[in-house]
C-alpha cells in the first residue's frame, strides 16, 4: 500500500481527478510533472453494478490468433495510447488545491452530547465526497488493436543473431535462441513483457495489498480459477484507488502478478517449454543452464542477481512442493506439482557458490512403445518381443549412465502390462506416469527432524508391498539394501521391472554381487533381461539407443559363471540392430504356452504389424496406446483385421 501522494500519480484526462493511495501520508508538489508514458490515470467512479459486469468480460479471447512474425512487425509500430496524456493541467492543480484545503482544514471541535454519535468519516470518505468517482478503463487487452507486449527486437549492440524463435505461452512469453558467430556459442533467451519504474512500484503495491486482504482457502482453487481469482482482484485495486492505465499496461502487470503468485517466478517460462529436459542453476549471478532437445546444453538469459534473492526462490519452491528445507538441512529431493523432479541445496555450506537447484523435467504425457521406436531407440523387432516378454511374466532391469533413458524405457514397456493386473511402483521422486487402475504408486519419505526418525526408504516399502499382493514390481532405481529384497521377489514369482547405473551386463552382475547390494549369484538367475541404455551423438544429433538387450539363461553348475545371451545389439557404425538368432526367453513361452515355432513366430509379426499401425497413425497418447494393448488382448482378430487392411490393403 502506498504511503504517501506523488504528483507522479496525476495524469490529465478529459475531466481529470486523483489518484489516491490508502492512507495518504503526504502531498507533494503538484507542479511536479512525468516525463515517461507510465503515469496512472486518475478517473472518477461510476455505477459499481456495470463494473463488475465488465470485470466479468475481462477475459483474454482464446480463438484470436497471431503469428509471431506479425507480433515482430507491429513492435515498432505500437507506440502508446495518445488518449493517456502525462502532463498536469492548470485546471488540475487547481482542482487538487481546493481538495487538499477542503480536506486538512481544521475541524471545530464539538461538544460531546447526550445524543447517538454519528459515524467518523475517514479522510477518504471526505475525499469521495468532493470528487464523484467514475469507472476507470476496463477495455480487455487485445493484441490487434494495442500492439504485443513483448519487445522482439535484437539490441543493435548484441553480437548474438537469431536462430528460432518459437511461443511457450503466448502472447506474453517466447524463447529465442540465439547464436554468437563470434565465440560461436548459443543462447536461450528468454523473452517476457518487461516492466518500467513506475509499473514496478505499481506492481509491488499491488503485491502488499494482497499480503495484507486476500483471503482464501488454497484447497478449493485450481491454477485456472487462481489466475481469474487475481485478475478481478487487479482490476478492483485499480478502481478502488482510481489508477487509470491502458490495457497494454495494466495486462504487463497483470501477466507478472500471476507468474509470481501462480507460476513458477523467473522460471516460469522455462518450466513451460516443453523442449527442455534439464533446467539447472549453478549459484547467484550465474546464467541458469538448460538442456534443450534440439541445442543440448546452453545457457540461458535468466539469472539470480544475489544470494538473498535465489535463497528465496529456493524456499518457495520448496513450499511449493510440500517440503522443508533450511540451513539445518540444506538438501532437497521433491517431486513438483507438474511431475518434474527437484534436487536442491540451500545456501553456502554445502554448495560454495550459494544455492542451487536442478530440475528433470517428465511430460504429463510419457513417453510410449510408438515414440521410442520413432526415436529409433528400440526397433519394431525389439519392442515385440518385449511385448511378448512383459505378457509372459518376465522380469527386466534397465540400466545405463545418466540421462540415457533408462526411467523412460521402463515406463514405456510397463504399458504393456493388462490393466487387471496389480501393480505396485516404489520410487524416491514419482517419475512413473501409468494408465492402469489397479495401480498402487508408493514414495519414499524423509525424516521429520533430523536422523532417521519418520522416514519411511525404499527397503520398507518393498517389503510391504509383497503384502499388497502385486502381479508386477517396479522399482524406480536399486541400489542398497532394497535390491536384495527384489531379487527375492524375483525368485518367489513376482514379475518385477527397474533401473539401475551400469554400462553392460557384466557391471550389472558386478554392482549387484557386490556391497552394499550383495545378492547371490544363484539368485540373480530369476532376472530374465537386461536392458543396456545409452545416450550417443550419431552425426551432429545426440540421441539414446538401446545397445543390447540381453537374456539371463542361468549359472553354470561346473564353473558358476553366469550364462547370458545377446538376443539384440546396436550396430553403431550402421545405427541398426541385429538379431542374434536365439532367444532364450521366446522358447521358454513356447514351452509354457505349447505354442510352436510357426505360432510364436506369427505372434511376433502381428505384434510388430501393431506397433508399425500405432506409428503411422501417430497414436502417441499413453492411455490411448493402452486401449491397443488391451483390445488385442481380448479381440485380437478384430483389431488383426483393421491394422492388416490399413498396411497392405
């Protein structure tokens, strides 16, 4: 709330009045005039009935479309609306002379008396009285009629030229990505409406209004209903105190408000770009980085100025995903309320250069069968039988270096699974996205104030979830004690999928033998495949494949060696894969099924003749590649019948 009354908050319009903040401090002098085109109109009050109806109307129209080349051209054409005119007339000050005499002239003192006293009037009161208040510019923001609200154009002393540029949420924030031919480096470049002094000062008092009245129960609004909840709230502070603005103004502020209360603050964009897959801040005054699938790691035009401001940032988003976090315990694992995945540190202790987050980011739509073999991570060939195998109750382990996919994998092929059958998924951050309905998603937690008290780890989970009877067991990442539980689910019957770091079969065998895991090798015999990921440049691309996929047969009694069984391998130099001849695993559902060689065959080459349909069809969904799976499932014929007739006609 404002605290004193600047000349700066006079503006001359047609009949001309006040702008006036609660409490009203101070006058300053009134021959004081703005040089800048940010000045708040003052206009008198009209009927409140048809202002709320026009508040009603303000909504921005979803069917108007603009491309971003026509939103560059007008920039240089939009110039500010001439009816908000900055300069003070003489009639103005006059006026504001007499209302400043009218309203701090001494007041006689009265007798008090026996009769019932009338209501004090307040100063503001007093003030209405002398000036009748009219409705202030309620005119919805166009982008046509008031010009675009972000500035696209290159400053003439930046070395960087424009690569693309693409909307993240428009018509208020686009990304650029830039290239400096000079240190031949790219950059992110973040572009959002940009706020002038006075919308500043505007903003922030808006801001302290809201700390100081807003009240409302968190629990019964969405982000949508929030982001309505706070544009009638803007638009009832600028009647309220007369602070007339034009809608390309007032639609800037408005736009602010939201991503700080609404969103994700500075980050907001980044968190709305779909084409990011890592956002990660290194500290203050430190460009935040950013992993994009088109331009790998660059960095960005966002950066925190100082500690106090990202230490801040970092407790809000904290609060925001339902956590604690403080300089007792600085470290932060969390799951955000989009499905991303937090780790955080706070303040200098532990990380030197002050607070830093980094963020993986998941799609609400994950990744299926039908996007990994358009990504060529897996062929038609290999997906089948995975499909086969996952069908048939075999257990899988996925395993490669960072960010090679391995998560993403095992959410694909989970899809796979009948959706009658239970499934439980134990994870440190929820990561897995599935469509099935009897599906039990289980997540570790941290202690309640230090040490172990309350914390509930994966080991405990894992052992209560064979209580929950579950057909399928999967396992976000082993790497204690909870592996050991796993692959005693494993040998008692339990299908069980997850993902560990290892780059081959032989790590694998080693991670798993060894401490802290120290599983028998006579127990790690009930895995049936091994998935090895990994994420490689082919050409100038940086891409993920799958470089083998190899069958456990089993351990040799004579020398007790592991017995394994490459049934898929990548060809780097031909970016192809090569079937080995063999598998292990399609003649142990031959046996078990009573199927024949012919028979498993046809079954693979209509699995394959599916996949190929879904792809060309673009069915990308997860819930809709789901319904696929389910309908061969129960009418295999029919649905042979549509995917033969649309492929070979």
């Amino acid at each position: 709330m404002q605290s004193g009354l600047s000349s700066e908050q006079l503006s001359d319009k047609d009949n001309g009045s006040v702008s006036l903040p609660d409490g009203l401090s101070g006058i300053n002098d009134p021959e004081e005039s703005l040089a800048d085109d940010n000045t708040f109109e003052a206009v008198p009050f009209a009927d409140e009935d048809a202002f709320v109806d026009e508040l009603a109307d303000l909504i921005l129209p979803d069917d108007e479309v603009v491309s971003i080349e026509e939103l560059k051209s007008k920039v240089d054409a939009s110039l500010a609306d001439s009816s908000y005119v900055d300069e003070v007339s003489d009639e103005l000050e006059l006026r504001w002379e007499k209302v400043a005499t009218e309203v701090f002239k001494e007041e006689p003192v009265e007798e008090e008396t026996d009769e019932e006293e009338e209501e004090t009037e307040t100063l503001l009161d007093r003030v209405n009285k002398i000036f009748a208040r009219k409705k202030i510019n309620t005119d919805p923001y166009n982008m046509i009629e008031h010009g675009p609200i972000v500035d696209f154009t290159i400053p003439a002393d930046s070395p960087y030229k424009e690569v693309e540029l693409y909307e993240v949420n428009p018509p208020y924030a686009y990304v650029r990505i830039a290239y400096d031919p000079a240190t031949h480096e790219f950059q992110y470049q973040a572009l959002e409406p940009v706020l002038t002094e006075k919308e500043e000062e505007l903003l922030e008092s808006i801001k302290l209004k809201f700390v100081e009245t807003l009240d409302i129960n968190l629990k019964e609004i969405s982000r949508k209903n929030a982001e309505t909840y706070l544009r009638d709230n803007i638009m009832a502070y600028l009647q309220e105190y007369q602070i007339d603005i034009s809608p390309k103004k007032r639609e800037r502020i408005i736009y602010h408000l939201i991503r700080d209360y609404v969103g994700y603050g500075e980050i907001d964009i980044l968190m709305r770009d779909s084409f990011l897959e890592d956002i990660s801040c290194d500290g203050p005054d430190t460009p935040i980085y950013v992993y994009h699938k088109e331009y790998n790691s660059i960095p960005t035009s966002i950066e925190f100025v100082d500690d106090d401001e990202l230490d801040s940032f970092a407790i809000r988003i904290a609060q925001i995903c339902g956590r604690h976090v403080s300089i007792a315990n600085p470290l932060l694992d969390a799951t955000m309320p989009d499905g991303s995945r937090i780790q955080l540190t706070l303040g200098r202790e532990i990380t030197t250069r002050g607070s830093t987050f980094t963020i993986r980011r998941f799609k609400d739509n994950p990744i299926t069968p039908t996007n990994l073999i358009d990504f060529h991570t897996f062929s038609t060939a290999m997906m089948a039988y995975l499909w086969l195998s996952v069908e048939s109750n075999k257990s899988l382990i996925f395993a490669g270096g960072t960010a090679s996919g391995k998560t993403t994998a095992m959410n694909a092929v989970s899809l796979f699974i009948q959706p009658e059958m239970k499934i439980v998924s134990i994870e440190d951050t929820r990561e897995l996205n599935l469509s099935h309905p009897n599906w039990i998603p289980g997540v570790t937690r941290q202690s309640f104030a230090g040490g172990d008290k309350g914390s509930i780890e994966m080991y405990e989970l894992l052992r209560a979830s064979l209580r929950q009877r579950p057909e399928y067991i999967l396992v976000g990442e082993v790497r204690g004690a909870e592996a050991y539980v796993l692959f005693q689910a494993m040998s008692t019957g339990h299908t069980t999928f997850s993902t560990m770091h290892a780059d081959s079969v032989q790590s694998v065998v080693h991670r798993l033998e060894n401490p802290p895991i120290n599983v028998p090798r006579i127990m790690i015999q009930a895995l049936d495949l091994v998935s090895i990921q990994v994420q490689v440049k082919v050409g100038d691309e940086r891409v993920r494949r799958c470089k083998t996929l190899t069958e456990i047969v089993g351990v040799d009694p004579r020398t007790g060696e592991l017995l394994t069984n490459d049934v898929f391998t990548w060809d780097a130099s031909r970016d192809m894969f090569q079937y080995s001849g063999r598998s292990y695993v399609v003649e142990s559902v031959m046996e078990s099924r009573g199927w024949t060689e012919e028979r498993v065959r046809e079954e693979l080459k209509r699995r394959q003749d599916i996949l190929e349909w879904a792809r060309e069809k673009n069915i990308i969904h997860f819930r809709e590649f789901a319904k696929i799976v389910v309908t061969y499932n129960r009418e295999p014929e029919t649905i042979m019948k549509i995917v033969r007739q649309d492929l070979y006609g």
